[in-house]
C-alpha cells in the first residue's frame, strides 16, 4: 500500500483549495483536484475518502483564515472607533491577497446552510458579546449612533467586500490593469473608513 506522506497529504489540499475557489463545490472534480496536485487520483480518494470530506476540511480552514483576525481584533481592549478601522483595513488585506474567496464562502453557504453555518458559531458569539457591549456602550455615553452590530458589520462588510466580488467586472468594464485596480481598492477602501467613522461618530471624538 502507498504511503502518502504530510508533503503530498498538503499538495493534495493546496491543489484542492486552488480548484474550490475557482469552480467552488459543485464545479470540481476528484479528478480535477488529482491532476492539479499531479497525483493518481486512487491516492487522492485513498486519504480524503470523498470530495465532500476534503471539501468541508478545506472550507473550514479558508472560513478560519478569513475570521481569525477579525476575531483577533474584536477582543483587543482598543476604543470602537479605532477597532472598526482595524477591522476594514485587515477584511480588506484579506481580500486583496485571495479576490476569490468571499464569494466562494457565501455561494457554499447559499449552497448547504445546515452543513456549513455551524462555523459561524464563533464569530457569532464574539458579535454579539464584546463588539455588542462595547458598541451599547458607546450609545449611551452619546459618543455613537445608535445601531446594533447586526446592522453595523454589513454596512461594513458589503461596502468593502464588493470591491472584490465584482474586481473582474470592473477590470472590464473600466480597461483597467491589475495595478490600476489595486489603487482604484485603495483608495475605494478609504473613503469607507472615511464614511463609517463620520457618519457613526458624534464629530467630538472623531480625530
């Protein structure tokens, strides 16, 4: 029996990783995922059993790198204002250097809710603990309008994730390069800092 060593158990994952985010689940292939790797495709099922197993690991760990920091940031003992700031500018890192991978998260949870939505646990928790009480907080000491943080992250979220879930439609319809794009995010991303710290701030505290 072959042995499949941590090298190609990884080659295997990366390969895997490149070909969900391009053609996400239903697009992909066990064959697809062996022939990226450069792997007999007996090998590839010999460890990951199914497409499914190797999927759910692959998106638990593209959900876990998309969140991670931004959970790092919601438990920093830092003010509201500069942890929104925080979060923009980390969201947007991600998304700059993985285009792709909004959009293949929500397209697998529109997809499977029930297998996929118990990942959200987590950030769901932190949402509604230490970014909830920090934001009441705020509201009553009149230092902020008053929003939930329900609200608050899609207004976030959706401004800046759009950049990027629509990069190639702008690249078109623009004639814009890879560098003319980059800066055109840039700058897109600062004027949404610009637009959630006005508008969310009482202008006493905004610097």
């Amino acid at each position: 029996m072959t042995c499949i060593t941590q090298s190609s158990e990884e080659r295997i994952k990366e390969a895997a990783k490149a070909i969900f985010l391009k053609k996400g689940y239903a697009g992909t292939t066990a064959r697809d995922i062996a022939e990226a790797a450069n792997m007999n495709i007996a090998l590839t099922n010999y460890y990951f059993r199914s497409k499914e197993k190797l999927f759910i690991e692959i998106f638990r760990d593209l959900f876990n790198y998309y969140c991670q920091n931004t959970l790092r940031i919601f438990e920093k003992p830092i003010g509201i204002r500069e942890k929104l700031i925080e979060l923009i500018e980390e969201d947007f890192r991600v998304m700059k250097a993985e285009p792709n991978l909004v959009l293949f998260l929500m397209n697998e949870i529109q997809r499977d809710p029930e297998q996929l939505l118990p990942e959200l646990s987590k950030f769901k928790a932190l949402l509604h603990g230490t970014l909830t009480s920090q934001i009441e907080e705020e509201v009553k000491n009149g230092r902020m309008r008053d929003i939930s943080a329900d609200h608050l992250m899609p207004l976030i979220m959706g401004s800046l994730q759009f950049i990027f879930v629509g990069k190639k439609m702008n690249m078109k319809l623009y004639n814009a390069t890879e560098e003319e794009f980059n800066t055109f995010a840039e700058c897109h991303k600062d004027l949404i800092i610009s637009m959630i710290t006005e508008y969310m701030f009482a202008p006493a505290t905004v610097s």
